[in-house]
C-alpha cells in the first residue's frame, strides 16, 4: 500500500514526471496538450495516478504536488517557446479539487506564473465537473477571479457529474471536455450518444469550446464530426508521451 511518506520521498527523488497527451483540430493539427502526472517508483514499478491522487488528496500532499504540477506545466510552456513552432500550443493540467479550494490556490499559482514569466493564457485549468459543484458558489468566485487574470478553463469529465446544469450561466468557463465514457459508447448505444448531442448543443448556447476525449477509432472520430466536434483527445491520434516525444513531433 501506499504511503504519504512515499509519495514525498518520491517528489524529492524525481520519480514524478509528466507526460503529454496532444489534442488535435479536425485536420489532425495538434493544438495543445494536457499534461498528465506518473509516478514511477523505485521498487513497485509504474503507479496510476488513479491509485496515488485520491490518496494524495486526503493526506493534503496534493498541495505540494499539485504545486509542482503546475510548475511542471511553466516549465514545458517555456521549453515550447524556446521551440520554433508553426502553431500555437496551449497546456492543460488537471487541477484537484482540493487545490482548487484551498485559500492560497489562485495567489500561489500566480507566484508562479510571474516567476517563471510566461502568459497566463498559455495555460488551462482542467477542473472536473465534480469537483465544482462541491461548493458551486465559492467555485463560481475562484473561476471568475481565474478568468479575469487570464486563465483558460475547460470542465473536465463533463456529463459525469449528475449535475443540474443552471450553474453553468454562472461558470466563465472555456470548454467542455466530453468525457470518454460517452465517447466509447457513442456508436453502440443511443443514451451515450444523446448525451454527447445534448452536451454540443450546451457548448453552442453556452459559446463554450468543446473537445471530445478518449477518441479511440475513425468511426468516433466520424460520429462526432459528423455531430459537430472539431478538436479531439485520444489514442486514436496520440497517447500519453514523454514531453521530449511530444516537442520532437510539434518539429518533426
Ligand atoms: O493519465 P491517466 O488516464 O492514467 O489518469 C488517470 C486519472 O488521473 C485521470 O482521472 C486523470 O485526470 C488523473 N490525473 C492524471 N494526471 C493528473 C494530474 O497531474 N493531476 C491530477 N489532479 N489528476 C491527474
Ligand atoms: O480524467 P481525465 O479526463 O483527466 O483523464 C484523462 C485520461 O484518459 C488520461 O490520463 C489518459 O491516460 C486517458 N486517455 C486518454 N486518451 C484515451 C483513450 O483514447 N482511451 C482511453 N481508454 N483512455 C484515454
Ligand atoms: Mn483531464
Ligand atoms: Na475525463
């Protein structure tokens, strides 16, 4: 089982590191990527962060890692500018909601974006559904707040959340993230599909921007084209890379 005290003697170690997951337009173009955490520890081998996150939120270690994180995301946002590029990349990192909910959240990641002088704007904040309507109306305020230094900010996991959806009106949100549930099922049953068409249409009223994830074949790839998805996440197109793969093939 796993320890607290592994898991800061793991940060101490560098044995975190993140990987990234591109995310492409309708032409295939890669436009971003969300960076996602792995712990590879030194006698158990690979760990999920689907094992050690929850973890690390109870413990409250998920301050300090998801500080580094973030700090991880300015670093490959500087490595991309000093990359000579085509196009524009944006980097998503997932945001916990206990991070997100902590006092010192928005003044810290701040702290970090001055110190290391990169554009706001570089970044997106992924935060899940869930996580915001653990207390929508403190979530309404550190969104807005989020918004008006300059963050990008896309609801994670969307659809998942057994949420009503009047509190989006009050979200300044970016994006919605189809989750990857819908997106499995949306060519073998009509409620996944239906709530993949009620989410584009949500996107449209709400002028928010949309990209489906956990694209696995070209016929989902189809289905939502079809439907009007235009920007895609999946092992159809690329999995998880390390991020000197990742700026290897932004040049290749
Ligand atoms: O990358 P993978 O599919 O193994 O991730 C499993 C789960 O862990 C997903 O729910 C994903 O959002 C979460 N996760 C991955 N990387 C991070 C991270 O850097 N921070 C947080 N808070 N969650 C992450
Ligand atoms: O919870 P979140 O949406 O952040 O989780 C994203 C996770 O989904 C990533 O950690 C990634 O490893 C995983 N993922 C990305 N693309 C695919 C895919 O095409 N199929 C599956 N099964 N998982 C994927
Ligand atoms: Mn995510
Ligand atoms: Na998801």
């Amino acid at each position: 089982y796993l320890l607290d005290a592994d898991m800061r003697t793991a940060l101490a170690q560098n044995d975190f590191f993140m990987v990234a997951q591109p995310q492409v337009n309708q032409h295939g173009d890669i436009i971003g990527a969300e960076l996602l955490i792995r712990w590879q520890h030194a006698e158990l081998g690979f760990i999920s962060p689907d094992e050690f996150i929850g973890i690390a939120e109870k413990s409250g270690f998920i301050i300090p890692l998801g500080e580094w994180i973030f700090e991880q995301a300015c670093l490959c946002i500087t490595r991309l500018q000093h990359t000579p590029l085509k196009q524009h990349i944006k980097v998503a990192i997932n945001v916990s909601a206990k991070q997100f909910y902590q006092a010192e959240f928005i003044e810290r990641i701040s702290g970090l974006i001055s110190k290391h002088k990169i554009k706001v704007s570089d970044i997106e904040l992924e935060l899940t559904e869930s996580a915001m309507l653990e207390d929508i109306q403190l979530a309404v305020t550190k969104i807005t707040a989020l918004k008006q230094i300059g963050f990008e900010l896309s609801i994670d996991d969307f659809g998942t959340g057994y949420s009503s959806l009047s509190y989006l009106k009050h979200l300044p949100v970016d994006k919605i993230k189809i989750d990857k549930s819908f997106v499995s099922l949306i060519d073998k049953r009509e409620d996944s599909r239906a709530i993949v068409e009620a989410t584009m249409l949500i996107a449209r009223t709400f002028k928010l921007g949309l990209i489906a994830e956990g694209v696995e074949t070209a016929a989902e790839v189809a289905t939502l084209s079809n439907m009007g998805c235009n920007e895609f996440q999946g092992y159809y197109f690329h999995k998880p890379m390390a991020l000197n793969d990742f700026i290897s093939l932004l040049t290749a």
